[in-house]
C-alpha cells in the first residue's frame, strides 16, 4: 500500500475542510499516480471532492464508522479487516491512501510508500499529516528538483516506510 500527500513545511495538510494550496503539476501527478488503482479515503475527505463523488477511474474505498454511510460509486468499509477483504479482490499491489487526517493516522503503518509533495511555506491548519522526516520507519528516498507554481516553491518527495506491514 502507498500514501499520496500534499503538505506545508510543518507537515500541514488543510484547513476548515480545504486544501492549503491548488498546483496544478500535483494535482496531475496525483491523477497520474492513483488511476487505475483502489483509492482508500474518509468520508470527510470525499465530501471535499467536486460534488462529493467518488474520483473516476479507480475504485473509491471509503472508510467510515457510520454505519447509515452510502455512497454510489464507492465501496464503504468499516474496519481494517473489511479494507484487506476488498483490497485483496482487487489484486492491485498499489492501492492509494488519500486521507484525510485520521485514515492517513490509521493507515501510515501499513504503506510501503509514501509520495509526498512539500511545499516551502507554512499555512494556518487544522489538520496534518505526521513528520516523517522525524519518525523512525521512514526515510527519504527520492527528492525531485525544486520547482514553482505563482509564489510556492515545491518539491516531489518519496519517502519508504522500512517496517511497513501487513494489514491487520
């Protein structure tokens, strides 16, 4: 499994249920990288997306402990064992986790990697993503050239979790 995050130098990823920052090579890099994969997101996370749906062109794995959560177009889970269930149908060993917050916090043990975009500026934020430079399972594998979008200076980072393991 893999994670896929945009965030602020402080590891910053939104704020009153929004995105900190829009640039458009992450966006497409993200489109890139997850079509034609299993995405797994919260239902927060979804209900950000252009009318709430599921993003085409991958299957839409929703985790929620709602248990009157419905969705069309998207498969909803209420456990980790019922996310391994469906993941395991699919066969894909490269399933994206997406967010938001709290399915990244959940998940992170599980991901193998985790393709970062970092932007070089700090952002007022309600919700983060945890440091990976300061957690002792991931290092920093690769880190692109530092580009820039108007005024944000960014760069693609992928970082590999030595102790990944098995969903439970």
């Amino acid at each position: 499994m893999n994670l896929i995050v945009a965030c602020d130098l402080d590891w910053h990823i939104g704020r009153e249920g929004e995105l900190l920052f829009r640039i458009p090579d992450d966006l497409k890099r993200f489109k890139t990288l997850t079509t034609g994969h299993p995405v797994i997101l919260g239902r927060k996370t979804l209900a950000t997306f252009p009318g709430g749906r599921p993003l085409p062109g991958r299957p839409n794995l929703i985790l929620s402990r709602n248990l009157a959560y419905r969705c069309e177009g998207a498969t909803i889970v209420r456990s980790l064992k019922q996310l391994r269930a469906r993941l395991d149908g699919f066969g894909d060993p490269d399933p994206f986790v997406i967010g938001g917050e709290e399915v990244y916090r959940l998940l992170l043990p599980y991901c193998h990697h985790a393709y970062v975009t970092r932007v070089y500026q700090r952002y007022q934020a309600d919700r983060s993503f945890p440091d990976l430079d300061s957690h002792p399972d991931w290092i920093l594998r690769e880190e692109g050239p530092l580009m820039q979008h108007e005024s944000l200076a960014y760069r693609f980072c992928l970082y590999e979790n030595l102790n990944a393991g098995p969903l439970p």
